[in-house]
C-alpha cells in the first residue's frame, strides 16, 4: 500500500470553508446508525473536502465513535483515500498490463519529467497530482491517462506536453 | 455586374469550421491578394457539403474541381498551382470514395459471427438507462417465473443442473453455492454482487454494468429468492463511475416499478438492494476480504471454514457471485437448464466473456461457448497479431492467472485446460503478447503488481512477494544469479501454500508458467544478459546492437553517418562483421524489427545505411596479421561462417587454410544469391580485403573428401572448422521428381552462377513456363533469376503470402518484375510427355488448426485437384547438407537432418573434440549474419580450447583505435517515414542481372542517419 | 408510478416494441451512440454533440438518438448505428465529430451510406 504524509498540523478552519465543515457533519449524520458506515463516510467527505487531513479523521472518528485508529487504517488501507491535498488536475497514469504492453511505462516517464514530480506528488503550484492506477478497463485504447474524469487514450510520449498544456 | 474569372467555394459548415476553414479561408484571401489576382477570383463562404470528414473542402468554380483535406500550409501552393500555372494540384483533389464497396453483414465478419451472445445478449441494443427497453428484450422474464412458478429448491436445482460455475475466477458451482446458503438456517441472510473486477486488462463486468444492469439486478433477485435473502449489496470499484451511475438509475427503475423492494411483482418476496463502493484495493475482490470491507473496515480476508455460506457479511450466511454469474441466470432460469447446458464442453457449461486487450488487432469484449480454441479468439475473432509480429502467449486470468504460450493454440479454454496449462480462468482477462513481450518483465510486472495489493495478513505473502519481486528487478536488470529460477520456484510454493486468500495463493502463478514456458528466456537473462524480446533495457546499449546475432555498433555507425565520417563508419562496422557490403545488401536486418523509431512511424534503414557506408567509405588498408601460434586450423568450406572463423583465428595468431569446393569463396553469397542482389565483384573484394589480406590462405577448386583426402586434412591441421553449409535441396517427395526438368533451386542458382556465360548466351536452356515451389528466399531467388532468363513464372506456396519466409521486400521486387504467386497450393506430382515435364499437378489448400509455430496448417481441399501445364519445375522447398565427404569412422556424429551433432556442453564443439561446426552446416539453413556469428564464436571457441589445453590466459584483444562517436540528438523528433531506396525500373530490370537497389546519395543517407533516437545514449 | 404485474412484463414488451419500430412520419431513423466508458474515452462525446448540433441546425424531427452501452469492439469505438426504415442496420466505428456530420448529412438525411466508415450492417 502506498505511504501517505501525516499531517496533523493542518489547520482545517483555513483549509476548508465552513459550508465544507458543515457538510462534514451531516454526511456523518446521514450515515450515523448504519452498520459498516466508515468506508461511505470516508467516501462521501473526500467528495467534499478532496482530502482527508488528520484532524478530519478525528472529527469523523468522533462522529462514528470510532477509534481513530480504525478510522487512520481504513484510510491509509485503501488508495482511494488520500490524507495530503491534490492539485487541481489529478493526472492519473494506468499501468495496468494492456496499457503497460503498449507503452504505458514510456507514458509514465515522461509525465514525470514534464512535471518534475514522483508518483503521489503534487507540483508547487498545485496544479497536478500524479498518480498511477491499475487499469480502468480502457484497454482498447492503451496507453490512456486520466486528466481528472477526462480520459486521454492512444498516447505517444510526444503528445504528452500537448494534452498537459490543454489544462491551466 | 463584375465579372470574376474564378470562384473560390469554401464550406462554412460546422464540420469545416472545426478543422480550420476560417484560416484557410483567410490564408486564401492573403494568398490571392499577394499574387494580385484579387479582382479575377472570387472567395465565397458557401453552406456545407456534407463532405465533413475530408474538411476543409473547397470547390473551384468554373472547373468543378473539389479540393478537400486543405491545410493553411497548402494554401500557397493550392493558390499558385492552380491561379498562376492553371494547373489541378492532384494531391489536395477529392477522391471519390468507393461507394460500391460492399459493406459486410455481421455474420461474415468473425468477430461478431463467431460470438454467442448470453450475457452481452443486450449489448449495444438496449439504453441501459431505459428499464422498459431491458423488459422489451425479456429482461425480468426468468426472475418472474422464479418468483411466481419456482420454489426456492426447484430454482437451486435448475442452476445446479445447468452447470453454470462461478464466473469471478474460481469456478465453483453456483447452484451448490446457493444450495449451501440455503440449507443453512437463520432469518437473517445476505445476497452479495462482486463488482470489484480488479485484474488489470479484465472489464467485462463494468461493460455489463454499464449495457444491461437490469440483467445483473434479476440475477440476484433470483438467487435471493433461493437462499432466502431480503438484502442485497453490489460491492462496486469506484474507478467505475459510470457503473455505478447506471446501476443506481436501474436500482431506482426497478424499484419504482416494483421488480425490487417490498413485494415484488405481487408475490410477498421482499430484497433491497445498495451499491456499496469500493476504495480502490485489490484484494477486496477476495470474498471474505469484500466482506470485511463492506463491514467498514481494512479489507483483509479471513480463513475459511466457516464458508460465507454458513457465516459471511456481519456472520450471516451470505452467497457471493461475480456480476457475469448473475447476468445468466435470468435466461438460464427462463429458458431452462438443458438450453445452458448444451452450450460448453463436459464441464464447464455455457459461454465466458472475454476481455481480449493487448496485441490483437480486435480488441474488446468476446463471448464464446466455452471450448472454443485459443487460436479461434486471437486470430479469428480476435483478427491476429498487429503489424506483422508474432504471437507469444496469451496471458489469462491477470496477476492470478499464467500464460498459454504459441503451442497450445489449439486447446479448447475451458475450467480444466486452462488450470491444466497452469494459467486460469479468472475474470477472463486475455491479453495477447506479441515477440516483443519479456516473459520476465511480465512476471515481474504482475508480482510487482502482487506485491503492492497484498493486504499483509499473510507473512509469506507480504514478504514473499516482496522478497520475488527483487529477484525478478534484479533478473531484468542483468543482476541476476545462478539459482534465481530454483529460489523462485521455492518461494512460490511456499507463498501458494501458507496464504489464507487467493490473492497469495495464486501470486506466484505468473512467475511459475513464465518459468514453466520461457525458462530459456530467464536463463538468457541471468547467464547470457541477454533479453530476447529485446525489453530489459539495462541489459544492452540499444535494442538494434541487442538484436543483432553479431552486435553490430548501429548507433555508432548511424551517428557517424550524420557527421559525415563515413571512413570511422567503415571501421566501427568491421570490428564486428568481416563483410559489411554483403550484409548492407541482403542481411535479413532483424534490428531494425525492434526498432524504437518503429512507435513514432517507421524503424532506421540500417540496411540501406550500412550499405551506403560500403559504397562510399575509403578502405583502411589492411596488413597481414603475424603468425604467433603454433597451431594450425583448416576450415572446410568458404561461405560467411567459414571466413569469418578464419579471420578471427588469423587476427588471434594462427596460421589458417580455408579448402572452398568451387572456384571462388563466398558459399551461398557467391552460388546461391545472384548477382543483381549481390554484386560479385563487391563479395570479392571485400573477402580479399578483410579475411584473405590478413594472411588467411583460401584454396579453392579443393573439395575435401575428393581433391584432398579427409585423412590428409586431419593429419596436417591441428584444428579443423567445418563450415560446408547446406548446398543440397530437398526432394519433395512427390511423383515425376527425376523427371528432366526438374531442379532443386541450390542446384539450378548454383548452376547458373557457374556458367551465367551459357545460361544468358542461350547454350542452356530453362524452358518457358516454370513453376517454383516454396516460399522462402531460394524460391524468390530461383523465381527472379528464371523470369530474367525469359521464361514465364509462377511461385505456388502452401499457405498465404503474410506466412511466407522470404522477405517481404524480395517477394514485393518479384512481382513487379512479373512473378506470379499462386497462394494455398501444394503440389502432388509432377507430369510428363515422353520423359520431359509437362505439367504440374496441385491441390488447393485451406486452414486447419495451428501448428507449432503459431500459424495454421494447411489442408488439403478434396477434389481442388488441377494441372499447370509447365515445363520446367523448381522445388525450393529446403535445403540441407552435404555430408558425404564425411568418413563413418571420424568421431563426428550426424543428425537426422543432416547437420552436425554438438558435443556436450558446446555450441561448437563437435562430438570429435578436435572437429568444430558453424554455420548452416550445424543449424540447417539460416541468414548471413547467423553464418557469421556461428564463425566469431567457433573462433572463440577454438581459441579457448587450445588456450585452455595449453595452460594459457585467456586471450585479451588488443586495443582498438578509439573511434570517439559524436552525439548530437534532436529535441523533437517530427514524424518522417523511410528514405526510399532508388531502385532500377521494373522494366530496366526484367532481362538484366544489374543490382536493383542503386545505393542512398549523401543527402538521403545524412537525413535518414538524422532519424536515429539514438537509444544507446545515457541521458543523465 | 404504479406497481406492475407478471401481466404488465408482457404489456410493457408490446409498447416498448411498437414504440421503438421505425415508421413513415414520426420515427423514421433511429440513431444509437455506444456510450459505454471505452467509447466515451474514445470521444463519443463529442461524436454526440456534433450529432446533436446538427440536428437541432437540420430541424429533422423524425429521428430518434439513443445511447447504450459498450458495442463489444473497443478498438473501433467511438461506435454509432443508424438504422432507417426499412433498411438493416449500419454500424459505424472510430467516428469523429466531423465524420458523425457527414454521416448524418450523406446517410441519415441524403441515404447514401458512408461505406468508407462503415464496419458492418446487420
């Protein structure tokens, strides 16, 4: 499983807006008495938020009367969940075996370079994420990447500065 | 009113607008204005035409002429070719497209005729957003005689007896499944979709969510009703938003309509049904560790007993099956367990949906009654390998699954073979690899994949996979180790065993067929560094030096080219390959198969660049090299293998003899290929300039066996090379063979290469109709030859031209000089008129299954039996050896083919140690470069020995020139395909043994040099 | 909306299939966009606006757009069928904005099948 930052330093009432805050609590409300409430919950609020610092997990914890640890392992368990903040644009590269049989790897490289990030980094103006996944079964079209909900397919290392270049 | 000489129509439709008419428009005017024609020729924005995919169309007014596909840089052309020289610019003219051309119905097309469509049986049909469209296609049918006509036993019965087996990978009997669940008691139970298709390069669950919820939906209603559940969860990835999009809205459909929820349909049976999401991890799509998940916590699985069925979701007996199971149980239970279980083999009945993704020109969702043929879904549904590749292996069943390599793609895919061959079936991903696949890069990367899934439970599994993936990393980056394969196969064992999931359990499975099937690859890795696939980039410097059997230097010499030191070129070129100018010619370049330029248009012409080095380099003049050694080496036979071995042995100090048969040296390069491919006065000079130059003594007119006795070699040399080749052709083993008339094509271009006075004076003749049978380069070559000695040819082949083993250029330059090629025939005998051939007969072939080396075989059509009247027939159908001259007493064994046996533990060694073999002579028939390697090693190898016997250090090469080699790469590369090779007219050529190919100018030469990436470059 | 019935399964199958058959005058052409997530990433999108656009522009009202899921060839998509009255079923595949403009132009509104994009018919 990936490792994830800690940060618990983060001040939530500067990160987020209070209607974010808000909406926090009545997604916990919403889910309160439901067996197997934590995962939706965990879901819901990053919906909202696009990040799950520490002292949101302890609110939620709080919320669910969960043991924060429980709530800390389920987050970091599954690579859904992200406890750093994200750029703008999540560029989400597959690597999953048909796009990496048809030259995903080359794809990956070169993003990195473009951006000069590593993978699960997010670059200093907070435009992109880079991620890699495995395959979202947009095989026939390998290699893809994801720009958001935007799928790119049929990549050639050469396009990449042009399909980056279209998000600002 | 003003008169205009010309109107300009320019398309102002959307589509037009959107590929750039405006600019073009504006470009126009500009254009217009700046030759001065503004007041002659009018531009006009017209409305559209309807010709949307060629825009920006124009059409030009009082011609007609419509100009389409016009780009703002044509602009100043289209404008003076036609305003100022009045002429049409052809390039830019609208084609008319063949609106005749037929267009096939579905059931002449294989990708969709051979499918049978269950559970896609909607696909593309219905709008999944639609409920009542899904009840229009008798959606809902099966689950309301489930729910109005069945008891819960009759509805488990009905599924056991239809055979249908879990679809998620396991293959376990649904019925028995539902059986269990509902024989166990209790009030509360669970009916549970897994959704969570994570194999990488598996979506067929997510297309059936997406095309046809409703089918998922009925599915589960009915199994609720069987184990008697009242709730039901579709664990779904997030990834698949659209998905679960859909499958929401169908929720919400049936819902409304009372398919789901309180009382359904009227008959008292209650199931709600939420979708729960996922959050992204693999091992969640293992049932206990789904269930876990669902309860709100870290996904991990749980042993097992007890069975889900007795304790599964919050302790409650629960049934799990996979989204395609679901999907078929509504029909199955509509139209009855015989109509399912008819389909399929023995046990595994109905039909599988595969994902065919990878190197497969078709890729998408297949399905086919289980049994049909690997063979059948890659090349006939599947349309076959892209680009002219080879298939691999196919690899099913993702990062749990194995491979099913070229051997078996025959095997009906079912359950059992597939276990059988160690892969399985999984969630049916397929994923084609073509020849340029690693098989330990794809082990490594499905555990890397493994590796990173593990939820860590399990110790062997956390560490494990981890502990393999570092062997495996280190394998591809040539760090690895005697023993690696053996640890890894340990490993693996212990991994499969001491897992509670199936995630561990089956991780090692793609490193264990990858070693069951390419053990050679990994020990190429490992011994060799060698990667045959040509992937494992820390292993070589490029992919074209790595490909080559000889390792060329081809960065170097390319980069050379480009700075215009064609004289280094040579030098560097040399070092590695004795004859450059031949192989510059007709060297079946394999390094330019694995090309990296390939991905952006086409690979370099390192072919055509070598050569144009050979044409224009200054030779470095070369001096005899001393004798330091005692020892004195013969080598039998002089042809590429054989000078080669007596260059290197001369370069490393021994006095060497080469005894050549005929009059000049050079084997199958001066007798088999003739000279309009290979100029004899070219072979010449570089077999004086590089082998015999250095004090290599070359005895032609000398057959050993004949005009030197075997014994007599043995007694004067102290080591002996044995490079005869394969100068004998196969018989066809057909009636009428010893007719006059007939040829073997060794014999015949050896015949015509010998006495090409008489042939072309007329003195021999060939006969006027000639067929040639065989399709490799020997048949090309005979069949070229025999059409340039006037007679009329027809090549008959047995399989299809793609199958052919000549090169595709050779076969391309024989049909523009005339050849004719008769595909899917094989010949049966051979007729006469008073002893002289008359006549050929054939039969017509089809294909059948797939041979061993992955293509089809074929088979005879009855009663496709005809005759083509020839009078002349020349097989070329294989060739062997010569070994008469071999005495029986020698030590020297033989193999069945005729070629030399190998002593244990050599690649040139003979079973008489003081006997070395090379060249086709020990592989049977094979390319130049080949020939050539087979000489380096035998050198090599000779050397060695005698060092070793001798007690001596090994042998360093002395230094070389350092030949420092510029490195200049473009930033960009823009897309610019092959320089052409100027060739002769096909007409110039038909009576004439010229050279065909004319050589690049300096021009061409620099600028395709210039397309060189330059891959062995080290970019820091 | 109410409730239905084994009987109303049958009743709905009936309607759907009236409604959904081509005739003269009100619902001559039916044209369907694979929208299953391949052909979305391929661009069936925009394929859809285009289609769209230059209905609105045409001001045709006898012609139905549907959507539905994935057409099973991932690598032709984006996927379109158009089926007229009375002729089988054309597919076509890897369309593009401009090539959804000119078949609507050519075939749909014109009758000459684009054979050039087309895959199969049937």
């Amino acid at each position: 499983m990936k490792a994830k930052a800690r940060n618990a330093d983060i001040d939530i009432s500067k990160e987020f807006t209070p209607e974010q805050l808000k909406k926090v609590d009545k997604i916990i409300e919403k889910f309160k008495d439901r067996p197997g409430a934590l995962i939706p919950v965990l879901e819901e609020a990053q919906m909202v938020l696009e990040f799950l610092p520490m002292p949101i997990l302890k609110i939620i914890a709080g919320g669910l009367n969960l043991p924060l640890s429980q709530v800390y392992g389920v987050v970091t368990f599954y690579s859904f969940f992200t406890m750093t903040p994200r750029g703008k644009y999540t560029v989400r590269v597959c690597l999953g075996t048909a796009c990496y049989v048809r030259g995903g790897k080359a794809i990956y490289d070169n993003i990195k370079k473009e951006l000069n990030v590593e993978e699960g980094e997010t670059t200093d103006d907070r435009m992109f994420t880079l991620e890699t996944v495995r395959c979202i079964g947009a095989c026939g079209l390998g290699p893809v990447i994801f720009v958001n909900d935007n799928v790119h397919g049929r990549l050639k290392p050469a396009k990449i500065k042009d399909v980056l270049s279209k998000y600002n | 009113m003003k008169a205009f000489r010309s109107h300009f129509l320019i398309c102002g439709g959307t589509g037009c607008h959107a590929s750039g008419a405006v600019k073009v428009k504006q470009l126009l005017q500009e254009e217009i204005d700046k030759i001065g024609f503004s007041d002659q020729v009018k531009l006009v924005e017209t409305g559209c035409n309807g010709f949307c995919a060629m825009g920006p169309i124009m059409v030009v007014y009082p011609e007609g002429v419509i100009y389409m596909s016009i780009k703002p840089e044509d602009v100043p052309e289209l404008v003076h070719e036609h305003l100022v020289k009045g002429r049409v610019l052809e390039r830019l003219l609208y084609k008319e497209p063949m609106t005749e051309q037929r267009i096939p119905t579905m059931d002449e097309i294989p990708f969709f005729a051979l499918q049978k469509l269950i559970v896609l049986k909607n696909r593309g049909k219905i709008d999944p957003e639609n409920i009542d469209e899904a009840i229009a296609r008798d959606g809902y049918a099966g689950m309301a005689k489930a729910l109005t006509e069945m008891k819960p036993d009759e509805i488990v019965k009905e599924i056991i007896d239809s055979g249908l087996r879990g679809r998620g990978g396991g293959g376990f009997p649904t019925g028995l499944k539902w059986k269990f669940c509902a024989q166990t008691p209790g009030d509360v139970k669970y009916i549970l979709c897994n959704a969570d298709e994570g194999d990488p390069g598996a979506f067929m669950d997510r297309s059936v969510l997406e095309g046809d919820p409703h089918a998922v939906i009925e599915g589960m209603v009915i199994a609720a009703k069987a184990i008697g559940a009242h709730q039901g969860y579709i664990y779904c990835r997030a990834e698949y938003p659209l998905a679960i999009h859909r499958m929401q809205i169908a929720l919400d459909q049936a819902k409304e309509y009372g398919l789901l929820g309180k009382d359904i349909l009227g008959t008292g049976f209650d199931l709600e049904i939420e979708i729960y999401q996922g959050a992204g991890a693999f091992v969640c799509g293992e049932e206990t560790a789904l269930m876990t998940s669902i309860e709100g916590k870290r996904g991990m699985p749980r042993p097992r007993p007890p069975f889900p069925a007795v304790s599964g979701l919050w302790g409650k007996p629960s049934v799990l099956n996979n989204v395609e199971t679901f999907a078929s149980v509504g029909q199955i239970i509509a139209n009855g367990a015989s109509w399912y279980n008819a389909i399929g083999t023995e046990k595994s009945k109905g039909t599988k949906v595969f994902a065919l993704t990878g190197d497969v020109n078709n890729v998408g969702l297949v399905e086919v009654p289980m049994g049909t043929t690997l063979g059948q879904i890659v090349y006939d549904i599947g349309g076959g390998i892209p680009n002219g590749k080879k298939f691999k292996a196919a690899q099913l069943g993702g990062p749990s699954g194995g491979m099913i390599p070229i051997d078996y793609l025959n095997t009906p895919v079912d359950f059992e073979k597939v276990v059988e061959l160690g892969a399985i079936m999984g969630s049916g991903g397929l994923i084609v690899l073509n020849e340029d696949k690693c098989a330990v890069d794809i082990a490594r990367f499905f555990m890397d994949f493994c590796q990173e899934e593990s939820c860590g439970k399990c110790t062997p599994c956390r560490e494990g996979t981890k502990r393999m993936l570092e062997i495996l990393t280190n394998i591809t980056q040539g760090k690895g180790r005697e023993g690696d394969i053996e640890l890894l196969e340990e490993m693996a064992v212990v991994i499969k065993n001491s897992s509670l999931c199936g995630l561990g359990q089956t991780a090692p499975n793609p490193v264990l067929s990858t070693i069951r099937y390419f053990r050679d690859e990994y020990e190429a890795h490992i011994r060799d560094k060698r990667c045959k696939a040509v992937v494992c980039s820390p292993l070589f410097k490029s992919p074209c030096q790595h490909t080559c059997p000889v390792e060329m230097d081809v960065p170097a010499y390319i980069a050379l080219i480009r700075a215009e030191r064609f004289a280094d070129a040579y030098k560097i070129m040399i070092k590695t390959n004795p004859f450059p100018s031949v192989c510059g010619r007709v060297c079946d370049h394999k390094c330019q198969s694995k090309c990296r330029r390939a991905g952006l248009d086409e690979p370099l012409a390192v072919k055509f660049l070598k050569r144009f080095i050979t044409d224009n380099a200054p030779r470095p003049q070369t001096v005899p090299a001393p004798v330091t050694r005692k020892e004195k080496i013969a080598v039998v036979g002089g042809g590429p293998a054989g000078l080669t071995a007596a260059r290197d042995l001369a370069l490393r100090g021994y006095k060497t003899t080469v005894f050549e048969e005929l009059s000049e040296a050079g084997g199958m390069l001066r007798w088999g290929i003739p000279a309009y491919r290979l100029p004899r006065n070219i072979l010449a000079g570089e077999i004086q300039d590089n082998v015999a130059a250095l004090g290599v003594e070359i005895k032609c007119n000398t057959r050993v066996g004949k005009d030197i006795s075997f014994e007599k070699v043995d007694k004067e040399f102290d080591y002996i090379y044995l490079a005869v080749g394969a100068h004998k052709s196969q018989p066809m083993g057909i009636q009428g063979e010893d007719l006059k008339g007939v040829f073997g094509s060794v014999e015949f271009l050896r015949d015509f290469c010998t006495d090409e006075e008489a042939w072309l004076s007329g003195k021999k003749i060939l006969g006027t109709r000639v067929a040639v049978v065989g399709g490799g380069n020997s048949a090309i070559d005979a069949a070229r030859v025999a059409q340039r000695l006037g007679a009329d040819v027809t090549i008959l082949y047995r399989r299809e031209r793609k199958d052919m083993p000549a090169e595709e250029e050779e076969i391309l330059a024989a049909e523009e000089e005339g050849v004719r090629i008769e595909y899917l025939v094989a010949p049966t005998r051979i007729t006469d008129k008073n002893g002289k051939v008359n006549g050929i007969a054939c039969e017509r072939m089809k294909f059948g299954e797939f041979d061993r080396s992955g293509r089809k075989k074929p088979v005879v059509i009855p009663g496709s039996e005809f005759t083509l009247n020839v009078d002349t027939v020349i097989s070329a159908i294989g060739q062997a050896p010569d070994m008469t001259f071999i005495p029986k007493d020698s030590g020297l064994d033989i193999s069945k083919w005729s070629t030399f046996v190998l002593g244990k533990g050599s690649k040139s060694q003979t079973t008489n140690p003081k006997y070395f073999a090379g060249g086709d002579a020990l592989t049977g028939p094979d390319t130049v470069i080949g020939a050539i390697a087979s000489g380096h090693l035998a050198a090599k190898d000779i050397d060695s020995h005698i060092r070793e016997i001798n007690g001596e250090p090994a042998y360093v090469e002395p230094a070389a020139e350092k030949i420092d080699i510029p490195f200049i790469i473009d930033e960009e590369s823009e897309e610019e395909p092959q320089a052409k090779m100027p060739e002769l007219h096909a007409k110039d050529r038909k009576r004439s043994f010229r050279e065909v190919e004319l050589g690049y100018k300096k021009k061409a030469a620099v600028m395709e040099a210039c397309r060189c990436l330059r891959c062995d470059a080290e970019v820091s | 909306m109410p409730k239905i019935s084994v009987a109303d399964l049958k009743k709905i199958k009936e309607r759907v299939r009236e409604d959904n058959s081509l005739r003269e005058g009100s619902q001559r052409v039916k044209i369907t966009v694979h929208m299953g997530t391949c052909g979305v990433a391929a661009g069936a999108r925009t394929v859809m606006d285009s289609l769209m656009g230059e209905i609105t522009e045409a001001k045709v009202t006898d012609v139905v757009v549907t959507t539905s899921g994935c057409a099973g060839m991932c690598s032709k998509e984006p996927m379109v069928t158009i089926e007229m009255l009375g002729q089988e079923p054309v597919l076509y595949g890897k369309m593009d904005a401009n090539m959804m403009r000119q078949v609507f132009k050519r075939h749909v509104l014109l009758g000459e099948v684009q054979s050039s994009f087309a895959i199969a018919k049937g």
